[in-house]
C-alpha cells in the first residue's frame, strides 16, 4: 500500500458549477466555485515496493466502517482491505466447499455490511457475515437454461437487485445452435428464496458486440467492437436503480417498483475517432473473420457519449465521458438528479471510479501492461 502526502500539485481540482437562476440564454451556469479531490491511498503499486499485488479487479465494494472489497477475476479472489489499506481477511476461497467458488462477478455490501457475492457456475448468491466475512448461506437463483442472472448490483429491502439476461446462443428448432436476437438485459427484483420478483424494474440494452455461430461446425464465438457502447447501472441512495447505455448521457432512475422517478440527461459534443485510433483497432482484431464481421457490421465514428458512471450519496452521477486521441486524462461530469451539471472532475485516463461513499471516491487504475491498482481519493 501507498499513502500520498503529496504537495499540492498533485491535487486534483473539481471545479463545481453552482446553478443559479440568473443563468444565462446558452444555460451554462453563471456562478463557479472549485471542490479539491485528493489521492490518499494506493494499494498494489509494485513500482513503489507495495506487496499487495491485483491480477483483474472486476468489483469493488466498501463497507461503513470504510473497508474495501475488491473482487478479481483473473485469478479468482475477495480480499478485504481496512480503511488505511491494510489487509484484513479474505472471503471465502476458491473451491466446491461451503463458502467457497470458482468464478463470481458481482461484489455487494447491503445497509447492515452483510456482503453478498455473485457466483456464476452455480446460480449462487453467497451470503458474508459483516464482522468476520465468514460464510453464512448461500441462496440458488432461479435459472431456466434459457436465460439467468449474469451479476448482482445491489439489494433492497425485499430483495437483491439483478440484471438478467437471455443466452446468446441457443438450440433453434432444428437443434442447431443459433444466435439469440434479444438478448437486453432484464433488471429485476430476485426474492430472498431465489425466485424472481413479479415486476421488471428496467430494461437495458446489450453491450455492443458480435455474436456468431459457424455454420459448418455448429460451434459459436464472440468478438469485441471497437469503441462499444455498453450498458450502465448502479443503485443510488434510498433503493434507486441508475441505469443507461453508452450511446447517450441519459440515465433513468427508477424505484425498486419500477416506476421512473426521473431522467438525468446532458447534451454532449461527439468526439471522433481519428484515422489512427481505427487503425490501432484493426490491429487487435483476433482474426479474418473477426475483421470480416466488423465489416458487415459497420464500425463507428464516434465514440461512445460515456464509458461508465458511479452515483454519491447525494445521488449525484459521475459519468466518465470519452476522450480525445493521446489524452492522458478523462473528464467525470457530475449531474444532479434535475440534470445540472454540478461538478466536472478530471483525473487520470486509466482511472475508473467504482464507488462513492463517506467522502471518499474509490476506483482502480490499469497503468500500462497489465499492472492494475486500487486508487482512492479523498473528496470533499
């Protein structure tokens, strides 16, 4: 772990907009005010003697008294790490045992600091005691084989919120493996006992990609697209869900019930991908065929409005907005529930913020090669 007593160049600036009803015709708020956000801890910085290492974090999650969870797929693990950045425990373990998994996707603390893991072989919520992270159950979710729970974003009062979505490829009449059309993800309320809630709270749609069964063979593959847009969601203050995708800032946010209670929404400049960024793209295409089907499909000009957002205690959403060619960092927008900007925040490109709670906004870093950290800032 690293800690940062670093001079004030090294802080980054916030620079909060403040709305006011004076604004001007063009609707860009009048009065401005600058928030300092500070990085104050680092965990996994090998270069700086740090022994804590990370393959591929996937999930972070943070308890009230500010412990961190961090979920890595790559080398599939939960560690937890106290508010200095000191490890505490593991959670569960790999295995087939009570307690233990070969594959999750999904980290989540509930209002008590129970922490609920998504494992993915088994349709699996496993359930973690909140002082010791011992294994307390585990409840199987309901599955058809034809579609099913692909992560967890969180839990209300009745129940985990999760996104579920149809199989890609599945057996057509003539039993044969073909594409699934739809496959948007269904985000639903799923019952303590497994079963799923009467209501769809929201409907998502896919992450771009390319799904493809040979005919020959009967086998299947997926390919990337370059500059995808994805979809997004998160849960807010007071059980609401957050969610929207990537071609577009505008995100709904909906009761638990499903109803929309408002849209947060923001005009943005397109940003091009340049001649050279589609030629590094076509550089990491796997094959022919994935350069084939990218042709058919047609490839984008622009790229995506934003890769991701994270939403405060405020309910606040920071939405990471694309970049210009070589910029080494990204700007995060922060709108208010009635869609005014109120903040924007710039921090390094390769830093993606995952949560924000207690004053402090944490997030990982992918610096080159594979080398990945956990960042946190202090925000006040």
């Amino acid at each position: 772990m690293q800690f940062n007593n670093r001079p004030l160049t090294c802080v980054l600036f916030i620079t909060l907009l403040a709305a006011c009803s004076d604004q001007e015709v063009s609707g860009e708020p009048s009065g401005v005010g600058q928030v300092d956000i500070a990085e104050v801890l680092r965990l996994g910085d090998e270069a700086a003697g740090d022994t804590v290492l990370f393959s591929q974090i996937t999930h972070l999650a943070v308890n009230s008294r500010g412990e961190i969870i961090v979920e890595e797929a790559r080398r599939p693990s939960i560690r937890v790490f106290n508010s200095e950045g000191v490890y505490v425990n593991d959670i569960g373990g790999v295995g087939q045992g009570p307690g233990e998994y070969r594959y999750t996707w999904g980290v989540v603390v509930g209002p008590a600091d129970s922490v609920y893991v998504w494992e993915v072989y088994t349709d699996r919520v496993m359930v973690y005691d909140p002082q010791d992270f011992s294994f307390v159950r585990h409840v199987t979710v309901e599955d058809d084989g034809i579609e099913g729970a692909v992560g967890i974003i969180g839990i209300g009062e009745a129940g985990w919120i999760m996104p579920i979505q149809a199989r890609p490829f599945q057996p057509g009449d003539d039993g044969k493996m073909a594409v699934h059309e739809d496959t948007d993800f269904e985000i639903r309320r799923v019952d303590l006992d497994g079963s799923y809630g009467q209501e769809i709270i929201a409907t998502v749609r896919d992450n771009e990609m390319i799904y493809h069964v040979f005919e020959e063979s009967g086998g299947f593959t997926i390919h990337g697209v370059p500059y995808a847009r994805n979809a997004a969601w998160a849960m807010g203050p007071n059980d609401m869900l957050y969610y929207g995708w990537g071609d577009a800032i505008q995100v709904s946010v909906a009761n638990v019930d499903g109803s929309i209670q408002t849209r947060i929404h923001h005009e943005h400049d397109p940003v091009f991908i340049t001649d050279a960024e589609t030629e590094a793209a076509a550089q990491e295409m796997v094959n022919e065929e994935h350069e084939r089907l990218l042709a058919a499909r047609g490839l984008h000009k622009t790229k995506p409005a934003f890769e991701t957002f994270v939403v405060d205690e405020a309910g606040n959403i920071w939405v990471k907005l694309s970049s210009i060619e070589n910029a080494t960092t990204a700007d995060w927008l922060i709108l208010d529930m009635e869609s005014e900007v109120v903040g924007v925040a710039a921090l390094p490109i390769n830093v993606t913020l995952k949560v924000i709670r207690n004053g402090r906004a944490y997030g990982t870093e992918q610096l080159d090669g594979e080398d990945i950290m956990v960042v946190v800032y202090e925000v006040e």
